[in-house]
C-alpha cells in the first residue's frame, strides 16, 4: 500500500485519541487506516509516511493542502505546537471527550464507562494561557511567503512540521503564549540579526544564536528569559546591551535576563547543559496556585497552564475529601515533585496528615522549602523508592487512607503500581497526563480490587491533542 518515508496527500475523515486524524484507503480486504499526527476531520492533507503496518501505518503531517470546513482561519500564526488553533474550542472539546472515552473503554475494558464519567472541564484561558515558550533560531529558514526554503537566513521561532532543521519566524503572536512578547519577538529577532552573529546551523552543528526560552508568572505578570548561545564568537555579543534593549521594550514586565553558554552539539536548551550568568534582574519568578506561592527558575518543574491546573487540582481534592479523612489516617502523594499536591491537600481539612515521597532528592527539597515558604506545617516528606518506603516507615501501615498517584507521561512502571497496591490504601486518585496508559492502569487496579469510581477530563492545552484525566478508585470490600 505505502513504503516508509513516502509522502502521499489524504482525506482526513475522522479524529482518534492523541489528536491523530484518521485517513481511510478503500482495499479488497476492508479500508486500510492511516493515522496523521495533528491532523483534523475535513483536511486534505500532505503527510509523511513514518511506520508501516498490515493493516494500518502511522504519519508525520507535513502541510495542509485544504482547510477543514469548521477551521476558521484567525488573527494567530499557526505553529506546529498548536496545531488546531483554528478549529472552534467547543468542537476541539467534542473531538477530544469522544476520543478519549473511547481508548479508555477500550484498554481499560470498563463498558459502561459513561456511567461513570463525571465531567470534562474546560480550561479558563483559551489562549495566551501557557507560561513557558521555547523558540529555536535556525540559519535555514522556512518562508512562510513563498513555501520555499532559504539558506543563510536568520530566523527565530518554531520548526517547521516534519523537520528538525528549519524553522518558520513567528512574525505574529501564536495565540498560545504571552501576547506582548510574542509581538516584540519580531524585533528581537532583528536586533539579534543586526549584531552581525550567525544563528544556528543544525546540520552542521555551528553558529551562536541557538535558542530563547521563556518563562512567565501570571501572578506577578512578568516574564523571565533565557538566552541560549554557543561560545563562538561569544566576545562580540553585548549581553548587558541586549539586556537594556529587553529593558525598552517590556519595561518591568521583565523580571530577569540570564545567557546561558551552551557548545554541547544536541538540540537541547535545557539550561543545565550549560553555563548560565544572569545579567539582569532576578533568577525567578513567583506563580500562585491555590493560594499558594511557589518559586519558578529557569529550570524548575511546574504546570504550563496554571489557571486550569488549580481547577485540576481542586477535583483531585474533591476525590481525596468526598468524605472527611478518619482521625489518624494519612493521605500519601506519591511523585509528589515538588509538593504542589500536598501542600494544596492541607488547606483543604485541618489536621490531616500528609506524606509526600519521590525518589528524586532534589525536588523532596524543593518541596520542603515551598512547604515552608508556604507556613505549612503538617506536611512530611521524603526521599525514597515507594517499593522500599514502608519497609523503611513501618509506621505507616494500615494507616492510608488515600494515595494521590500523578507520575510520568508513560504511566506507572508494572512493579511500582503493585508497590503502591501493596500500600493497602482505601482510595486512590490517579492524576494522568495520558489517559491511554492511565486506562492500562485501570485494568491492572481493578484485578487487583480496585474499582474506579469517577472519571473527568481537564483540557490543559487548547489547541492541541492533549488531554489530562483524573479517576478515583475505591477498594472493594472484601
């Protein structure tokens, strides 16, 4: 039917979890079924064959040839991390519920999965909700004038669909980050140009300019920003400079510049692959959940979109307290990151004991700090594995009366849930940022005596193919 790396153009007719749109080619045998990253019902599209399958293969979307009936084609620049900003919100909300019940229906293996659905809940901001950005500079542009590709270019925003090596200017706000900056970016990018640096070369691994990356506080309404560079030709850059022109343009909106020197050739800009000075203001910023403050760097973990993440985190806690926590129970959040769960489960019912574990010893500090930060006492946590924790807490035996669970997108690891089954807890609310392995889950807690009892969607990303879900299990008696 097709071979690997073939680009063929199809009719997109249906939507599947994931934000994949869905082709069918008719065959002797039944349609043969072709599915296109980020596409939507009611495209022509030009995509790329990626995997190959007997009955069906999987594609990476390369350009859309014709416009779905219900796009409506707006004031934002299309870019490939928001792939549906013109479908109309309430239909991408359709699209994203059936789809998402579906897969879980089905590798849960729960039938009757609408009875126990509870809600899909919106996000407050439909746009200009993220508070991170991440824009790439590439001497190989994609002219979004022309559809051509030009060489010793300059230019600064997102790569273009399918490709690593180029990148189309955003020369307009995207409709998913900060406004302001979003406008001034252009100039940015000319300033940046105007110094005579090359930006990167990704084929041949050279060049200065190599990324920006864009932090926000919604709380404070001020922006952090990272500047990532190679060392060559460092000598001619004038951060302090640059740092005045960021100056004149957003005033005290900006709340620190650092430049981070950064020669290792992978395509990352993770500020700990490099060496970072901060030239002007402050290193952090302070966002609000709940209520709460919590201190944001460059390189700290925290939810993209923190508006709708207080509306997820306030149906998790309406699983956790359905009913009242008995006297001497505790409540565990295991992944606990940061503690951002923890800390929001105390102000919810006094004298409440909670437990926060992760393995990761960093972030246990990071969570003790904010606690503090925060004047919330009652709260405990700790560096250890779950499987070894009640070995090393005896203690805490028998006396669980909810886990919180919100680990990685891959889901939890086959020993590790049967770790946290061992834990003997009453309840447990799982917080997912995939669904499908989420609903994988599902199958192996209720084997296991689990039930799930609610289910609600969280859409955290408007315009894109992602969906947060959050369930409530209660052990059955026996």
């Amino acid at each position: 039917m097709f071979h690997r790396g073939e680009v063929v153009e199809l009719e997109i007719t249906d939507f599947a979890f994931g934000g994949r749109g869905i082709a069918k080619i008719p065959t002797e045998d039944g349609h043969y079924i072709v599915f296109v990253d980020n596409a939507f019902p009611g495209q022509l599209v030009k995509a790329k064959i990626d995997t190959k399958r007997k009955r069906h293969a999987e594609a990476k979307l390369l350009e859309i040839l014709r416009r779905s009936d219900v796009e409506k084609v707006g004031e934002y620049q299309e870019i490939s991390g928001g792939p549906y900003i013109f479908v109309p919100v309430e239909i991408q909300e359709e699209y994203k519920k059936k789809s998402t019940l579906e897969v879980f229906s089905r590798i849960s293996g729960i039938r009757d999965l609408d009875a126990k659905f509870d809600e899909f809940i919106s996000s407050p901001d439909h746009y200009f909700y993220r508070n991170k950005m991440e824009y790439s500079f590439s001497c190989i542009e994609h002219d979004l004038e022309t559809n051509e590709e030009k060489d010793e270019a300059f230019a600064l925003g997102f790569k273009r669909r399918g490709t690593w090596w180029k990148v189309e200017s955003l020369n307009k706000p995207s409709g998913m980050f900060d406004e302001q900056w979003e406008t001034v970016l252009k100039e940015v990018r000319e300033y940046l140009f105007a110094t005579g640096l090359p930006a990167w070369h990704p084929p041949k691994k050279k060049g200065f300019f190599r990324h920006i990356v864009v932090r926000k506080s919604f709380e404070q309404d001020q922006l952090l920003i990272n500047m990532v560079t190679s060392s060559e030709g460092l000598e001619k850059f004038d951060e302090e400079k640059f740092a005045e022109f960021l100056v004149s343009k957003l005033g005290n909106r900006l709340a620190g510049f650092q430049h981070t020197i950064n020669d290792n050739v992978a395509d990352r800009a993770k500020i700990e692959n490099g060496r970072w000075r901060l030239v002007y203001g402050e290193p952090k910023v302070i966002e609000k959940l709940l209520g709460l403050n919590f201190e944001i760097s460059m390189e700290s973990f925290f939810q993209t979109n923190p508006k709708s993440a207080e509306q997820l985190y306030n149906k998790a806690l309406d699983y956790v307290f359905e009913e009242n926590v008995p006297e001497g129970k505790v409540v565990m959040d295991l992944f606990c990151g940061t503690g951002t769960i923890g800390q929001i489960v105390s102000t919810r019912q006094a004298n409440v004991e909670i437990v926060g574990v992760d393995i990761v010893e960093e972030a246990i500090e990071d969570a003790k700090r904010n606690a503090k930060r925060n004047g919330i006492e009652g709260i405990k946590f700790y560096a250890a594995d779950v499987g070894k924790f009640l070995k090393e807490h005896p203690e805490y035996i028998n006396t669980i009366s909810t886990v919180i669970l919100d680990p990685p997108r891959a889901g939890i690891a086959p020993k590790t849930l049967q770790k946290t089954i061992d834990l003997g807890a009453e309840n447990i609310v799982y917080i997912s940022c995939n669904p499908s392995t989420q609903a994988r889950d599902t199958d192996a807690l209720r084997q296991a005596g689990y039930e799930l009892e609610k289910l609600s969607f969280v859409d955290q990303f408007p315009h894109t193919g992602h969906i947060e879900s959050i369930a409530k299990f209660k052990r059955k008696a026996i």
